[in-house]
C-alpha cells in the first residue's frame, strides 16, 4: 500500500462581505508550506543512502523552508529504481483537505512502468489553510448635493362663479296729497285720481352678505416633471478595514512509515590502470577494462571483465580510422571485438563502436536526476583507493543529452588524477540510477568542434 502523509494547510486568507456600504481588506495571508531535499548518508533511515524529504510552514515568509520550520521527514532510499515526483490538485472538500490542495506523491518506479503504483511511493498532503475573518466594513461615503427643482404646472382654469345676494327692503310710502275745501255733499266718488308720482327711490339697501364660496374647480393637469439635477460628487471612499486574523495552523500528519529498499541492479564497473611498454604499448599507455558488478560488491572481479582494450602512447602510425563516408576520424589505438579507441588530429582519445556510436560511460552528477554543475568517470565501482593517474586527453561521452566530456583540473604533465566525491546519481547504460560515495576523475563539459569531433559519424567504421 501507498503511506499517506498530510502536512497541515497552506495559509490562504478569504474575505466575504453580506453587509452594505464599502468592504474592508482582506485578512493576511496564512503561511505556506514548503519542502526541500538533502543527500542522505547510508545509515538508519537508508542502509544505502538516499535523499531526505524535509516540509514544514514558511512561518517567517521569506520563501526559504529553514531549519526550525521543519515540522517532518520523509526518506528516499537508493536503489536501482528511478526516483519519480507525481503531483495531483485536490478541489475543495475533497476528504484529506477540506479547502482543497495538492496531493504529492513521492517514490522510485521499481517496476520501471514510468509511474508510481502503491507500493512505489509515499504520499503527502499539502493542504489549504481556513479563509481569514472578514474586515470591518468602511464608513459610508457623503451624500451626493440635491438636483434642481422642476418647473411649475400649468394653471387649472377658473372655478364657477357664486349665488346671487338676498334682495335688499322697500323703500318708504309717498305724503297723502291735499282734501277739498267745503263739506259739499259727498259728491260721487270720483274717479279714482291718477296716480300719483311714485315717491322718490329710496335709498339703496345695504349690500347683502357675500354668499358661500364656489366649489373649487377641478385640479389643473400635472406640468411636465423637471429636468433631473446634476449627480453629485461621489463620496470619499471610507477607510480600509482592520486585516483579518491569520488562520490557524493545521496540525502536522503523522510520518509515513519508511518503504522497504529495493533489490540494487548490477553496476557497469571500469577499471583504468597504467599499461607499461611491451606488446600490448610499445610505448606504454592506459589498460581499460570493463564489466557488469554481477556479485554487487562494488569491485569488477576478474571473473566480471567483458572487455579490455589499451590506450597506448606515441601511436600516431597506427593504421586510419574511417566512417562510411570515408571521413578520416583519426589512428586506431586500441581494436575490440565491440569497436575501435581513437587519437584524432587533435591529440585526443574516443571510443567508438563498430556502428560508429561512442561508447556510453558510466558517469556520476552531483544532483538529481543525472544534473548538476559537477559531473565524474567512474573508477572501479567505488572501490578504488583515489590517486590514480590517467592521460588527461582521454575523451568520455554519454548518451544522456549526446554529451561529450575531457578530464578537468589535469596537472603539469597532462594527467588527470583520480578523487573521491558525492554523487547523488549516476548514468548506468542509459539510466539515471541513485549514486552515493565513490572514485573518479572530474569532468567538464567540451564540443564535438573544439575537440576535433565530426558531428555526425556513419558507420560502419572500418581500419584501414
């Protein structure tokens, strides 16, 4: 099964508002967490060395996961498999983090499948942290100044005129006109005498009481509504909110338990030594021999050696090294049943297959995944005591990138000497494998043009 590991939250900070008016700023981001890698000597945690897997909370924020933030280890043993990162993004409410995450698994691929099964790796949770509090929200900004008034109405039309006043009193009666002398007989009544003038008028009567006021005509139609006022200014924004508490620090998961270490695979070994005059180098030279560690002891027994050539000195009357194009790549030195060592014009050594391909070198790196400003020629599988002297015009290459290496730091006579060294992994007949402590010679990269190289080499190669 796959051990699993969760390493608390990442501290990410959320502001939600439900309120009205202007919203404060969001709460401080919590910490994040981080990781690092370390070469790991062999001893308890790996027998065979490995790699340290440190992860802990950026609580100071400077980006660097320093030493009293490690909250736990995990580590990764050598072995033969290739080491292999998997990383998988987890959405909210997911069962391992609740405000979701990074899943990260770490391993070697044993199988050699290009992928970690659940055996192969160990698990980690790089969780988000909880969202920070809310800030408080700002004041609210001044009222904006009042739009113009709109214009008047038009004028509703008159209302009906009021009741006519009460008739004002009669005027006073006429004086009787004069009787007639005598007391005659009462003579027939006469004719009734003519009427006589009607009296003056009298004087006018006293104006009556006005009468009740008219019912109030009908309301006018509403005036067209006025033109709307200027908007007024906008209000200062309100100040910023206090920043929210930082969440706390989700609790640390336990270690995972540490997988067992995989069987090591056979190591390419080489063994270079000094090759005195006689037949093999009438003028001395270098003895080179190779093989598979097939009793993993880290020394090639002689039972082991599959291949012995020499790279003798002073050999430029050997006979001419050819490709398929009849380009001359220079004079045979050494010739195998698997393929020819070369000095070319100038003055440097290769190996090359019958087929025209450079031999593949086992080669350490100074970081992972075969990387690294540093990069050495294995000497005797890890076993060899140092010291060794070699001609530091012997060429090294490795199909990792099509890369060809010369020997650095070579001393006033032209050798390279060989030293001891780290390497955290090594290229073994095309795979980056974990490395560790050894032996060898310092390399540095050179060009196909600086060393006199073609680029391209078609075989078959013949010796002519």
């Amino acid at each position: 099964m796959r051990f699993r590991k969760e390493l608390g939250f990442f501290g990410f900070a959320a502001l939600v508002s439900t309120l009205p008016g202007c919203s404060g700023s969001a709460g401080a981001a919590g910490s994040n967490s981080l990781s690092r890698t370390s070469p790991l000597a062999p001893g308890v945690n790996c027998a065979s060395g490995g790699t340290t897997l440190e992860t802990g909370l950026d609580k100071n924020k400077n980006g660097v996961l320093d030493d009293d933030e490690v909250s736990s280890a995990a580590y990764l043993c050598s072995d033969a498999a290739s080491p292999l990162v998997e990383t998988q993004a987890l959405a909210v409410g997911n069962a391992h983090c609740a405000n979701g995450g990074l899943e990260v698994n770490v391993g070697f691929d044993a199988n050699g499948n290009g992928k970690l099964d659940d055996e192969e790796g160990t698990t980690t949770y790089l969780c988000n942290g909880p969202s920070g509090t809310k800030g408080a929200d700002g004041a609210n900004g001044a009222n904006g100044a009042d739009g113009v008034n709109g214009a008047n109405g038009a004028q509703g039309p008159q209302g009906p005129s009021g009741a006519d006043g009460a008739t004002g009193p009669t005027g006073p009666t006429g004086a009787t006109g004069p009787s007639g002398s005598g007391s005659g007989a009462t003579g027939a009544t006469g004719a009734t005498g003519a009427t006589g003038p009607n009296g003056a008028m009298g004087a006018t009567g006293a104006t009556g009481a006005t009468g009740p006021i008219g019912a109030t005509g009908p309301i006018g139609a509403t005036g067209p509504i006025g033109a709307t006022g200027a908007t007024g200014a906008t209000g200062a924004t309100g100040p910023i909110g206090p920043t929210g508490a930082t969440g706390a620090t989700g609790a640390t998961g336990a270690t995972g338990a540490t997988g067992a270490t995989g069987a090591a695979g056979s190591k390419l070994l080489l063994i270079m030594t000094t090759e005195a005059m006689g037949m093999n180098c009438a003028a001395g030279g270098t003895k080179v021999q190779s093989g598979l560690d097939a009793n993993s002891n880290n020394t090639l027994d002689v039972a082991e050696i599959s291949q012995t050539s020499y790279v003798c000195n002073g050999s430029s009357g050997a006979g001419i090294v050819t490709d398929a194009n009849g380009v001359q790549l220079g004079h045979a030195v050494a010739v195998t049943s698997l393929g020819v060592t070369v000095e070319n014009s100038t003055g440097y050594y290769f190996n090359l297959t019958w087929s025209g391909t450079p031999s593949d070198a086992q080669v350490y790196f100074s970081a992972l995944s075969c990387t690294g400003a540093n990069a050495w020629l294995n000497e005797n599988g890890g076993l060899g005591a140092g010291g060794t002297k070699v001609n530091g015009k012997f060429l090294t290459w490795t199909s990792l990138g099509n890369q060809l290496y010369k020997f650095k730091d070579l001393d006033a006579n032209g050798l390279s000497t060989s030293v001891s060294f780290t390497g955290l992994t090594l290229w073994n007949s095309g795979t980056c494998v974990l490395g560790g402590i050894n032996t060898g010679w310092t390399l540095t990269p050179i060009t196909r043009a600086a060393a006199g190289i073609p680029t391209t080499i078609v075989g078959p190669i013949t010796v002519n």
